[in-house]
C-alpha cells in the first residue's frame, strides 16, 4: 500500500532504459518524476540494472559505452538496493519481484516487462510522446 504523504518517500523502481531517457528524449526523467507522482519520492536502482548499464559501460560500442556511463552518473541520484541473484533471475524478474513486494510504480519504456508489470497491477510510467512521462495504473 503506498501512502499519500509528503513526509514518507514512495519507491519508484527505474529499468535500464529509464536512464537513457534524457539523451534520447531530452527529458529530466527526476523533474518529470515529481510531476507525474505528485508526491515525494524514491529512485530505486535495484543490482541487476546497475550491472546492466555497468556491463554496456564496459562491453557496448562506443556511442552505448558513453551513453551507459551518463546513465551511470544519473543512477548516482537513485537509492541502490541489493538484490539476491537467485531471487532475482533477469533484471526484469527482479524488477517484477520487488515491484510486487514493495507495491510500487516501476519507470521502464520496455514493452514486454510493461505487460507482465500491468499483468499484475502494478503502475507503470513511461515516455509519452517523445516529450513527457505518463503513468499507467493508479498509485
């Protein structure tokens, strides 16, 4: 249950591609957070996404080794959270999982892990237009 408070930081998990958000779209992925939740927030980056972009940074081709280290430096902004490997599975079973059990809203421009996130209720915001975020789900 999330609560509408001020005070209290609601979690919003961010995929991978959440990070790429600004340089392809121009958009302040943390100013347009707070627009679309209307609420105080949390950026969660769970383990698996930041050895995601960390493994881009490394092995990617030029222009991706460079946009995944930008979105490493946006990720610095975000509270880390350790998840267990065999819990986890991929990065979207993770995402999944802690969705569920934190009943959050999860940032993510994926179209496969938006179904399973909407097959299970939980909000999802995505890049809207090219220009803005929407959320799908109530909060």
């Amino acid at each position: 249950m999330i609560v509408h408070s001020k005070s209290t930081k609601n979690k919003v998990i961010l995929d991978a591609n959440a990070f790429f958000v600004p340089l392809r779209f121009k958009i302040d992925i943390f100013e347009e957070l707070k627009k679309v939740l209307d609420v105080n927030f949390e950026p969660i980056l769970l383990s698996p996404i930041r050895r995601e972009l960390e493994k881009i940074a490394e092995k990617g081709s030029d222009k991706m080794k460079k946009n995944a280290a930008y979105a490493l430096k946006l990720a610095e902004k975000c509270t880390s959270f350790e998840v267990d490997e065999k819990t986890a599975g991929s990065s979207d079973d993770a995402i999944v999982h802690m969705a569920k059990k934190w009943n959050c809203p999860v940032f993510t421009n994926d179209k496969e892990l938006k179904k399973k996130l909407r097959d299970i209720n939980v909000p999802v915001i995505y890049v809207r237009q090219k220009s803005r975020l929407e959320i799908d789900g109530r909060i």
